[in-house]
C-alpha cells in the first residue's frame, strides 16, 4: 500500500484504513475518529495498544511522524514517551537517535519524569548503536542522583534499573548487576514477563549474588518469587547453592559441586 507522506493526522489514519486487515483498520478508524474528535486520551489509550498488536506493520518512526506528531502536545507525557521509545528504536545512526530524543525532550521537558525516561531511552539507544559504555556510565549516575528520592513510577524506574543492570552485566560488574536487578525486579509485575526471561534473569542474578565480593547476605534474593521458576529445570541447583552460601551448608554446597564446577565463571572464582 502507498501513502502519501504529505498527508498527516486524521488524513493519514484515513488513507491507512485502506487495504490493510480488519483488526488494523478498526484500530485506524478509531485513530481518525478520536482525533477528529479531539478526545485525546482515548487516542492516547488506543495508540499504545495498537502499537503493541501483531498488526500493527506501519513502521514506528513513521507513525510518529506522519500522525503522533500532529498531537503530540495533547498526550500524556509518559505516553508519549512511550511512543517516542518505540520510534528511536528504527533508528540506526546515533547522531540521528540523539538528535531525534533531543527534540523529542525539549517536548516533554514540564514533566520530570518523562525527561528522565528520555534520558534512560538515550542511555539504552547508546548501548545499542555505539556501544559507548562510558557516556552511558555518566547517564546512569546522572539519573541515579534524579530518581533518588522520588517515588517510584514503575514506567520509569524499571527501564532506569533495566538499563543499568544491563550496562554492568557487560561490564561483569556483578555486585553492582546484582543491585540493580534486585531494584528491577522490585518495580516489575513478574507476570509481565515469560518463563524464558524469568529463567534467564533468576539464573543471572543467582550467579552474580555468588560472584560479587559485596554481597554477603542472599536473603532477598531467595525470598523473591523469580527463582521458582528454576525449580523443575536443568538450573534447579542454583538455588540450593545459593541456600547454601547463605546459610554456611556444607553438605548442600558439596552436594551441588558437580553443576557449579561446570561454569567457568564459579569455577574459577
């Protein structure tokens, strides 16, 4: 399907309601109505849904531009944030994606929430594209010293604790992975993610507690629901590892010896 890019707003959604399947449609015609309309939230509400169906094929970028943009000023900040994120991730040179966040903060920047979640979006777009670990060092200690001792909004602090952890995963910083993945799974709905990732982040997080020369008590750890979803599985051990390093078990420790000298990382540790 062709779309004229000089079309914008409602008459974009209009001329995208044509040859595209039903579910996708629906979703364009009520983006028509509810901006014609000027009923900003609904259109706010049925943008990030919509965004998130396996229909939705337009590119991300291009939607902002040829429609969210002519309506950007009527959003919520954070939602439009969100659709921002969602934008810069279709863009492959970092001096765009720089440019692109800049503008798009000078746009939100009455709300400091959503200006910190920019800034965290920047952080993860760097990580990304350039791989400049130092410029995003200073992002992340910019917006730690922000956040501190503001309340916690879930949209904002998960993506700030996602960032991090993944930063010092990759630098195999683990007392400091260890930290923030703890703080990101205190902010998150478990639910949200799939068995796949809880595995993963239970299993990465157990090996940094036994890596990290900072951390002496696994309590928390333990008590969070995120390492069941390593019961039944072939990483099962890891949790009466982790039993017993904080308990002082000896008998549980040397009765898990044949799966931890299997990884290189405890081994040598």
């Amino acid at each position: 399907m062709s779309v004229s890019v000089d079309l914008k707003g409602s008459a974009w959604a209009a001329q995208m309601q044509q040859d595209c399947p039903n579910e996708a449609a629906e979703y364009w015609s009520k983006l028509e109505l509810y901006s014609k309309k000027k009923l900003w939230h609904q259109m706010s509400q049925t943008i990030l849904e919509f965004m998130e169906k396996p229909f939705f094929t337009c590119s991300a970028l291009t939607f902002y531009e040829q429609f969210v943009s002519e309506f950007e000023s009527k959003m919520k900040k954070l939602s439009l944030v969100e659709v921002i994120k969602r934008a810069v991730a279709k863009i492959s040179e970092i001096e765009d994606a720089e440019k692109f966040l800049e503008k798009a903060s000078s746009k939100v920047n009455d709300c400091v929430m959503s200006t910190i979640l920019i800034k965290v979006i920047l952080g993860a777009t760097i990580l990304r594209i350039s791989d400049d670990r130092k410029k995003v060092k200073e992002i992340i200690e910019e917006v730690e010293k922000e956040i501190d001792g503001l309340g916690i909004v879930p949209q904002v602090h998960s993506r700030f604790y996602e960032l991090a952890s993944k930063l010092y995963q990759i630098e195999a910083n683990h007392g400091l992975y260890y930290k923030n993945s703890l703080k990101y799974l205190g902010v998150i709905d478990l639910k949200s993610m799939s068995s796949e990732d809880k595995q993963a982040k239970a299993f990465s997080i157990g090996i940094s507690a036994l890596l990290a020369s900072d951390v002496y008590n696994m309590g928390e750890l333990l008590q969070h629901d995120i390492l069941a979803s390593l019961n039944n599985t072939s990483n099962a051990w890891l949790v009466d590892l982790l039993e017993a390093f904080n308990s002082g078990n000896i008998n549980l420790f040397q009765s898990t010896s044949s799966q931890w000298q299997s990884q290189t990382d405890l081994k040598v540790s």
